[in-house]
C-alpha cells in the first residue's frame, strides 16, 4: 500500500447554511453534479488521524479518532455533532499501550440515550501480541467503566481490526483472531508462528449493559491476515463484511448474517477472483437502511485495481452485480454511506500525479453520478482509511491530512434526492 501526505482543506464555510443541511428533508430535484463537501472545523485540537464514525439510534453522528497526548502515548477521543460544529471532545482511554496503526482504527457505537460503547486495540500486558480492547459509558462519556478484553484467550499473538454492531444482547465486537498462530512443537516449546502461516480467523463476542462477555465464538476459521473488518445491523440483525482467504489463495469480500442466533456460512459478495499470495490491507465497507445493504471494496483481480459497490434488498443475504466506481489508479481504502433512497455515496483513495480522495453517487437503478474530489493529497505518509456517514439529510466524511503534524479533517455535504423519494 503507499500512504500519503494528508491533503490541504479549505476554508471553514457552515453557520447558518450548516443548519439547514442537517434539517434537509430529504427531496429535492435531482443533483447535476458530482457531490460538494463543505469543510468543517476539525475537533481534534492536535496531532490527530484515525477517525471513525457512527450514528446513534437517534440519527446523531459521533465522531471518534486518535491525538497524540507525548511522543509515544496517545488518547482515544470522541465527539459529537452539534450543528453547526462538533461538540467538546469526551476522553475514552490514553496510554502508550494503546496502538496508532493507520488501518487498525478503532471505532465507537452509540446504543441510545447515555450509552457508548468503544473498540480499540491494545498492547498486551505480557509485550508481545495485541488484544482487542471494549470500554462503555453509561453516562454520555462522563464515566467509563473497566475495560473488557474481547479476546480471552491470553495468548501473545495478534487480535485486532475490530468493528462494532448494534445486537439485541448489547454491543457486538467482529475481530481479526491469531491465536492459532501459537503453537508448540514436539519438545513443549510455545512460539508464534509468521503472518500468513496460520490460520487468522474471524471471532465475536457482545459486551453486554453489565460489562460482561456474552455468545462468544467464531464466525469464519479462515480469513485475510490484516484488513479491516466491517459490520451494520439490519432490521434482520448484524451483519459483516471482511476479507476472506481461500484454499487457493483467492482473498475475495465475504459476508456472515446472524440468523435466529447463529452466524450464517460465509457467501461472497462477488467472484471477483483475486489471487494474492500476501494480505492487500484493503478491506470492505458497509452501510445500511433498513434491510437495503450497501457494500464497497477494492480489488486487484485480472491486474486491475477497481473500487466496487454492490447491493442488497434483503439484509445482505444477497447481492446484485456490482458497480465500478474509480474512474482508474484506484488505491481503494473505501467507505459508504447507504441512502433513503436506495443508492449509495462512496468514497475512496485514488492515484495518479496526483492522489485524491474521490467521492461518487451511485443510484438504487445502479447508475453512477458524476465523481468530486473532497480532498487532494500532496504526497507522503498517513491518509489511513476515510469514513462517510449519512444522517438528517446529510453527508459526513472525515479523514486524516498530513504533514508534519497529522490533523483529522471533517466536511459535509447536502443529499439530494429525486422528488417522490
């Protein structure tokens, strides 16, 4: 993967007209264009990257991210918006054992009313391996209670690319398990074996309201060493998306449905076929409305890199044919927001002489919309991974810009719909 120098935004333009595209009710005439991100004030207040977003129960998007607090430790951070800026930043937990990887990001989920819940990675005390890290609020981030490791097992090996889903049990951790990479050989000796030797599987547990583990368990035995996970709740229960890993080495997306209590066998979305000897570090995104399911991802199969959307009508149990969306030079790194009106917003990290952030629309008809660019890269290291939500009519993106000192960047952005939508 090449990372680059975080782009330069513009100038902050919202006040009054802030206002009116978070109460936008959602029909208009149709867009000519290709979609205008307004850019917003940062909440980060200091060397920051690794944003993530969701939206609560009551449509309100946090923000979550990292910021340096000394040179080695750092502190998770969240906020939320309220128009027409973000609220005050809410700690959740600092330290240096707390890990600042550009594609382990760590992620917030607001499950109604005062509680919040957060998914992070985490030294493991013994100083080898990570281990995935859950830590809940039920008071609005005034108080937080002991974190929970989601992973029980206590071996040194690697737990990480977690994502966070809403479940009628509380909130339910996805993550990337290495803890078959442990073995011992005939004489008794433990050791770790290489990435990509074992086996990573795909595990999860919930984190219930009385900060306990519950319904632990494998989803998939198999999947792709490091890239992200992703997951959303349909009105027919929790879904996710991540990369898989076949016998033959093909890493195409798969996703799994929580079906009357069990996790579905893992489908692919598309045979696209990529075969790859090593992990891309490229992973999918999802959205949802309801039960219509929106999924973006990158792929490098037949030697062309490509971002793709696709849909689904029943909660992800299956997916229409998917639409391309990069206009070429794709690096992939996407995010998707899914839209009342059956389509989706998509964004991505494109290449060239000059690498973007692009963003396209894409209708329910699978057509494709004109493409923009929210922001331009000016070369370098630390773009991560962009996030895109849609809420109150609205369209919130956020990402990292580079130089010397990383700062998290937010816009937004008014969604217009065809009348009768």
């Amino acid at each position: 993967m090449t990372p680059f120098r975080r782009p330069h935004s513009g100038p902050v333009a919202l006040l009054i007209a802030l206002i009116t595209v978070l109460a936008w009710p959602g029909t208009s005439h149709p867009a000519a264009g290709p979609p205008a991100f307004t850019a917003m004030e940062s909440p980060a207040s200091g060397a920051s990257y690794e944003p993530n977003m969701a939206v609560g129960p009551d449509g309100r998007v946090w923000i979550s991210w990292l910021e340096d607090e000394t040179a080695h430790a750092r502190a998770l951070r969240i906020a939320r918006l309220e128009a027409p800026q973000w609220g005050n930043p809410i700690d959740v937990v600092s330290g240096d054992s707390l890990l600042g990887v550009s594609v382990d990001v760590p992620a917030i989920l607001p499950m109604g009313g005062v509680r919040l819940v957060a998914i992070y990675p985490w030294k493991s005390p013994k100083g080898e391996g990570h281990d995935v890290r859950m830590s809940q609020t039920l008071t609005a981030g005034a108080i937080w209670l002991p974190p929970v490791v989601a992973n029980r097992d206590a071996t040194p090996t690697d737990h990480g690319f977690a994502c966070l889903a809403a479940d009628t049990l509380g909130a339910r951790a996805l993550w990337l398990d290495g803890r078959k990479s442990l073995v011992t050989d005939a004489a008794g000796h433990a050791q770790v074996l290489e990435e990509g030797t074992a086996d990573m599987a795909l595990r999860t547990a919930v984190l219930t309201l009385e900060n306990r583990l519950a319904d632990e368990g494998e989803v998939d035995p198999r999947v792709c060493d490091c890239c992200p996970t992703t997951a959303v709740t349909t009105t027919a229960g929790p879904i996710v998306a991540y990369r898989d890993r076949g016998p033959r080495e093909i890493r195409d997306i798969s996703v799994s449905r929580l079906d009357h209590g069990a996790w579905t066998a893992p489908a692919a979305v598309h045979g696209d076929g990529w075969k790859i000897a090593g992990c891309p570090v490229n992973g999918p995104a999802l959205s949802a409305v309801g039960d219509r399911v929106a999924i973006a991802w990158f792929t490098g199969a037949l030697d062309t890199a490509r971002v793709l959307v696709a849909f689904s009508s029943d909660g992800g149990a299956h997916f229409g044919a998917p639409v391309r969306v990069d206009a070429g030079a794709a690096l992939g790194r996407v995010a998707v927001a899914a839209l009342d009106d059956g389509g989706a917003m998509v964004v991505w990290l494109e290449g060239g002489k000059t690498p973007r952030l692009r963003a396209r629309r894409v209708g329910a008809d699978r057509v494709a919309g004109p493409s923009g660019t929210v922001a331009t890269f000016t070369g370098g290291r630390g773009t991560g991974i962009p996030r895109i939500v849609q809420a109150g009519g609205a369209l919130v993106v956020a990402w990292t810009e580079g130089g010397v000192v990383p700062r998290v960047r937010t816009a937004i952005a008014r969604v217009e719909y065809d009348p009768g939508h």
